[in-house]
C-alpha cells in the first residue's frame, strides 16, 4: 500500500505553496517519501525566495497592492471617483443595513464599545455619501472606496477576519439597466485583474435582496446589487442604483493561483505571497 505525506510534511508544504499535484503525491515506502520531502521542500524554499528577491530588486510592491493600483487608476478612467471613509462605523449606522440582532452578520462584527464597531463593509458609508453627493453633482454619480474591513470568521482559507473591500456604487443608472450595468461593472474589474474564466449568479441576500455573484468555481468574488431597494429610503436615495463588492486578497488569491488567502493578506508570516520564515 502506498502512503502519503505526514500532516508535519503536509503542513509544511502547504506554508510553502505546494500545489495540489504534489500535496497529493503517494510513495512506497517512509524512505523514498522522506527523500521526496527534502527535494520538495528544497524547490518551494528556493522559489519563494527567488520571488522575495524580485520583490526587493524589481516590483518594490506586492501584487495585492499592485491590484488596487490598477484598478483605481481604470475606475478613474470609467468615472468613478475615489473617496475614503471612516473605518470605525457607529451601531445606528449598522441598523440601518438591517444588521440588527438577528442578523447573521451581527455575530461577525468586532465591537469597540457599545456603539462603535469596525466596518464589516463598506456599503453604510457609501450609502450615506450618495445622499450628499447626488444633490452636488449631476447624475450618474460614481464613487468607490477601497479599503480595510473586518469579520469575525470562523477561519478556512477564503476568509481573513481583516480583508480589503473594494465597493463601487452608481447612483442614477437608467431604470431597467441595472442588472445590464452590474454585469458591466463586473467585467471591467475582471478585465483590470486578468481573470477571464468566471461566472454570474444570481440568488438572495438578507441584507441586499437579490445579488448578482460573481464565481470563480466555488468561491466567491464578488456580490453585487441594485436598487432601488428596500433599504434606500432610510438612506435618503430615491433613484435606481447598481454597486458591487469584492474582496481584493480573493482577486489577488486567484490571480496568483494560491489556495490559501492568508498568503495574500495582511500578515506577518507571509509577504507577496512567500513564506518569511524560510
Ligand atoms: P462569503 O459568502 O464568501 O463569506 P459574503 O457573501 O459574506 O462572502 P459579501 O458580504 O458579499 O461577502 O462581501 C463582498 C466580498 O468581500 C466577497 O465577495 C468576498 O470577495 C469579500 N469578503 C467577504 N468576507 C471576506 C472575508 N472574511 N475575507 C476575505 N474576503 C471577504
Ligand atoms: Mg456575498
């Protein structure tokens, strides 16, 4: 019978970024394995060095931050405008997404104090700039953030409990192109990341009513939704609306072919994807 890598062995190479190939990889007997082990360790030490050295020497920024440089360079380009926006939100402002009590989201929010939080997304302070913003500017207006966001997750490797949101929001999209310009929407910022094999799904969310998905197989990288909508009112919004959300470490996950999310997060084990303590 022929046996496979121990869980130290498995563990390890998944650190280093082994590929499902290799994790899956069985042998004849301890020996042969144990040999196999050192020759693949060898290889995955020396590649993540050779990309922390290109780091150093050549790209100066990891491709996470690359990513979102080049994606608000192209959404300037499509119209949209950059804003920055409080990263601490206030209870009221997460009541008025429908994040009250039993709302599943609720157990996931890290709290300061009573009434203060740190954002679990991004869509509250957008929700609130457009009030201000559609009375200033003529229609469409259009406005994304792209930043910090946190959730308490019961860990797995398509989720950090601190992740980088990138919302973009349209205010005033012709009724009955919503759905159209989502897809639209979608495409541009799958065209900036590079990823060209994806899917749109629709289905329903508690908070936003029915979404439009954006897959890579099982995960997840993106949602998006339009209104009007039931929650607009207490916003102050009347007219039509499309916005979309993704995760910037799940694009650059992807794009790197990383299965697991923390080598592209914030993190003190990892850099641009390489294992520091190599
Ligand atoms: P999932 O179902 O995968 O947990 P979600 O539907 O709860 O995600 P949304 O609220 O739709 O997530 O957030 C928009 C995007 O933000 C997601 O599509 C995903 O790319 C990203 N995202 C959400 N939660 C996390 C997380 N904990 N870590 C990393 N990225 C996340
Ligand atoms: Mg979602």
């Amino acid at each position: 019978m022929r046996i496979a890598w121990t869980s130290v062995q498995k563990q390890k190479l998944i650190e280093l970024g082994a590929d499902v190939a290799l994790l899956e990889q069985t042998f004849e007997n301890p020996e042969v394995r144990n040999s196999a082990y050192q020759k693949a360790e060898y290889q995955l030490i020396t590649l993540n060095k050779r990309n922390l050295q290109d780091l150093r020497n050549n790209r100066f920024r990891s491709l996470a931050c690359q990513l979102e440089t080049l994606l608000v360079d192209r959404l300037n380009q499509e119209g949209f405008v950059q804003v920055v926006t409080p990263i601490i939100l206030s209870k009221s402002m997460l009541n008025k997404m429908t994040i009250t009590p039993e709302h599943p989201l609720t157990k996931q929010v890290f709290w300061l104090s009573e009434n203060k939080c740190l954002r679990p997304m991004l869509a509250p302070n957008l929700y609130y700039l457009l009030r201000d913003l559609e009375r200033l500017w003529e229609k469409p207006v259009r406005i994304f953030e792209v930043g910090p966001c946190f959730r308490k997750e019961s860990q797995g490797i398509y989720h950090l409990n601190e992740f980088t949101m990138l919302n973009l929001v349209e205010l005033g999209t012709p009724v009955g192109q919503q759905k159209i310009r989502l897809r639209e929407l979608a495409a541009i910022v799958m065209d900036i990341i590079g990823i060209e094999n994806y899917d749109l799904i629709t289905s329903d969310s508690e908070v936003y009513g029915e979404t439009l998905d954006v897959m890579v197989e099982e995960l997840e990288l993106g949602s998006g939704a339009f209104g009007p909508h039931s929650l607009d009112e207490q916003w102050g919004i009347f007219d039509p609306w499309v916005g979309i959300g993704f995760g910037l470490e799940r694009l650059a996950m992807v794009k790197e072919g990383h299965r697991n999310i923390r080598r592209v997060g914030r993190s003190l084990s990892y850099l641009d994807g390489s294992r520091l303590n190599i």
